[in-house]
C-alpha cells in the first residue's frame, strides 16, 4: 500500500504525531490519503468480491446481532471533522459493504514506500487504516470482541497471508522509489537496524540473503518479512552466563510493571497486567502471581523473528486464538470521559492487547535455578496476528536459539518472571530506538 508520490507535500510539520510501533506512518493524515486514493481506486473500479468476502459478507447479513454492530460502528462515527472526510475532504468507507470492496483490493497489494521530501507513506497495516475510526465506537467495541467475528477476520487475514506468501507480493521489494530497497526503504531499514546496535553495516551483513539476486533472494513479501539476522550482527549477550537474560526480539522497551496479579481490570486507561488472562488461563498461570513483567514492541521495520532469553526447556508452547483489531473502550467515544476518538488505535493499547490479542504463550524452564519458570508472549497486532513457534515441548534451548517468528509483520512481546525472582536492569521504555535481539536485557541476581 502507498500513499501516491506528491499527495504528502501539503501537509504540514506540525501536524505530524507519533504513531508508537511504526507501522502507520508518523502523519496520521498520511495514512488517510492512502485511503483516499484506495477508495477512489475502489469506486472507479468496481470487482466481484473474492469467495472468502462473499462468505464474510453472508455471514454478516445472516446474523442479526453481528449485522447490527456492523453497521452501528459506521453510524456512530462522529459528523464532525476528522471523521467524516479525510484531510482532502473526501468521505470516507460509508458502510460494511463499502468497507468489504476496499478489503477485495487490499488482498492481493503489499505494503510499499513512498519517496517523499517530508513524510513517508507506508502503511503496513492496512486494516488498521480502515477500522481506524469504526473500531473506536461502541458498536465496534463490542463487534471486534464478538468470538465469531474474529473467526471469520482470521479466515479474511489468511488469505491476505496466502497472497504474502506469493512471488507476486515480492514486486514491492524492489529499488524503485515505492521499493523496500528503493532509497527511502532501505535507508530506514538500515536506520533502525543500525541505531539499534550503534553500527554502520550493510543489509548484506546484518541479514541473510543473496545481494546478487533479484530482491536479495527473498522470494515474497513473508519471505522478506521473516529474514534471518546474522549470528556476527546479533550475537548472544553473555552466552556461559546464565544470569544475563537476552532480549528475544529485535523491539523498543514498553513497559515493566512488578507485582503484577493473577486477575485485574486489564482493560482500565491503565493498563494493569492480568497474568491469568495473558496465559489464556493456563494452571502455569498461579505460579506467576506477583510476577514481573518486561514489555517491548517491534515496528514494521525490524526483525521478526523471537529467540530464547535463557537457556532451558520448553515446558509448554501454543498459540492462542484471539482478538485482532479489539482496542480498550478507553480509546474510544464509548467511554463518556473521551470526546474523541483515538487516532493510535492499538498502538498505544499493548497491555490491554497482551490478554486478548492472538498470541504464540511459551513457558521455560530454566537451568539457572535463579529463574527457573518464566514465560515468553509474542503478540500478534492488527492484522499481523500470525504467529508462528518453531520449538517443540521438551525440547531443549540454548540462549539465542529461535523460537518463533512473526509472519506478515510484528507486533509485541512480553517477558513473564515469577515473584521471588531478583531480576533487574531492564531498558526503560523512554528509550528511543530498538534493543539489539540476542543483546542484553536484563540481569537476575542469584538467591
């Protein structure tokens, strides 16, 4: 997806804010010319929706309930300015219907870069960009919570993913100006990998791939997306030492939060971890009572794939079905304290998400009797929500080892150590750029 070359020139630096993950761009208005140019594409070129729409859209239709929160969250959007137009006054998706047509053309499109003097229109989460205000209402609170909707936006996700996995998708990799390693992607690409680590090195020697080979050698848009770093760019923090806890993927502090309970109200403005909910109420969950918690995020400009922070065994791994575009009524007009709307969505509701997003939940046990069981969560966001564990229960891990990737984009991650456990030192969530994978996170002091 791309905000066409020129459209970003109108608007103005003090209108920029920040979009915590990286993955709308840091103009809101940014993406709502992207919009703008979707939809009129749309309008003007009318398709037949894809079979999985049409079963989508039947099962909307067909079930009262889910018929009413569907065209609910479009009425409610406010009348008023940024709402009802986008920044060129242009309306927006008026309805489910019209909303299910720009779904069609987002199906088979990949995120691309725009090569832009004053702002950068990528948008990696389309989705995201259409439920932007929708998702923010009563109705769509209720609608993005509702179990069987959520069915059928992971059965509409796969196959976008389906397209992700094609050599069509890869056409965004190229070097052209929307080109992933064209001279906007890939400078930033390297700026977040280089600023992470404090080096200067080229995509060739921080990432495996082919630079000799159309598009590096990737294949498709998930091929690129979960590339493997190089062991010499990303080595392990201390690997004889038990007591250095790794960081597990490439991302930016969030959050450390101690003490957290079994239960709480995690869906308040502020946040509070509910260890039971994270773990999807697995019996592991009472030994977490008091737990701390390490939180970071990665943007669609990292590295997608989690390792181990500790050597050890995997004791449990899954993935838990969730929720995909639900974000707290905080964000929203539907709590009466709020006036508006949320333009960050899920961006700055990571905790609330921890409990209900579609997440891989991985428990260890480590050798350093110091730890011993600890849990790590990879979150699936918006709609890059597939992920994707490469360990097996039983098996054991050495620090560093992969664990899982995140396919068509990244998301969140949280770090889950039991009371008792003397582990200091995490990165504060200030922080401005990504924590190296494989570096240094934290420190646990023997008992």
């Amino acid at each position: 997806m791309v905000v066409q070359h020129g459209d970003e020139h109108d608007i103005p630096h003090e209108h920029r804010v920040h979009r915590t993950g990286g993955w709308l761009p840091a103009d809101h208005r940014v993406t709502r010319h992207w919009l703008k140019k979707t939809i009129e594409h749309v309008d003007n070129n009318p398709e037949e929706l894809v079979p999985i729409l049409k079963e989508f859209k039947k099962f909307i239709e067909g079930n009262t309930r889910v018929f009413y929160e569907c065209n609910a969250m479009f009425e409610e959007i406010p009348n008023k300015k940024p709402y009802c137009n986008d920044p060129t006054g242009t309306s927006q998706i008026r309805d489910y219907s019209h909303m299910l047509d720009i779904f069609n053309h987002v199906l088979t499109t990949a995120p691309q870069w725009t090569d832009a003097a004053e702002s950068v229109g990528m948008v990696g989460v389309p989705l995201h960009a259409i439920f932007d205000w929708p998702m923010g209402t009563p109705s769509g609170h209720t609608f993005f919570l509702d179990q069987e909707v959520n069915v059928w936006i992971k059965k509409v996700l796969n196959e976008w993913g389906k397209y992700l996995l094609t050599p069509e998708s890869a056409e965004v990799l190229g070097d052209h100006t929307a080109g992933w390693f064209g001279p906007t992607g890939k400078k930033d690409l390297l700026a977040v990998a280089n600023d992470a680590s404090g080096t200067s090195l080229g995509f060739e020697e921080i990432f495996v791939c082919d630079p000799s080979a159309k598009h590096y050698g990737y294949k498709s848009w998930d091929d690129f997306f979960t590339r493997k770093v190089k062991d010499s760019a990303r080595p392990v923090a201390s690997p004889d030492d038990d007591n250095v806890i790794a960081n597990c993927c490439e991302s930016r502090p969030y959050n450390v939060a101690h003490g957290a309970k079994l239960r709480d109200r995690f869906w308040i403005k502020g946040q509070p971890y509910s260890v039971l909910d994270m773990v999807a109420h697995d019996k592991l969950a009472e030994q977490f009572e008091g737990a701390t918690i390490y939180q970071a995020f990665l943007s669609a400009l990292s590295y997608h794939r989690w390792h181990t922070p500790v050597s050890g065994k995997i004791v449990k791994a899954w993935v838990e079905d969730g929720t995909y575009f639900s974000e707290p009524l905080f964000e929203g007009i539907g709590d009466p304290t709020v006036k508006d709307i949320d333009p960050h969505g899920l961006a700055t509701a990571q905790g609330y998400i921890s409990h209900l997003a579609a997440r891989a939940i991985i428990f260890i046990e480590a050798d350093n009797p110091a730890i011993g069981l600890m849990a790590f969560i990879g979150i699936g966001m918006d709609e890059v929500s597939t992920c994707e564990i490469t360990v097996k229960e039983g098996q054991h891990v050495k620090k560093g080892d992969e664990t899982g990737m995140f396919h068509f984009g990244g998301s969140t991650h949280c770090l889950l150590f039991r009371k008792g456990v003397k582990v200091e030192g995490f990165p504060h969530p200030g922080r401005a750029t990504n924590i190296p994978v494989r570096s240094q996170v934290a420190v646990v002091k023997g008992n």
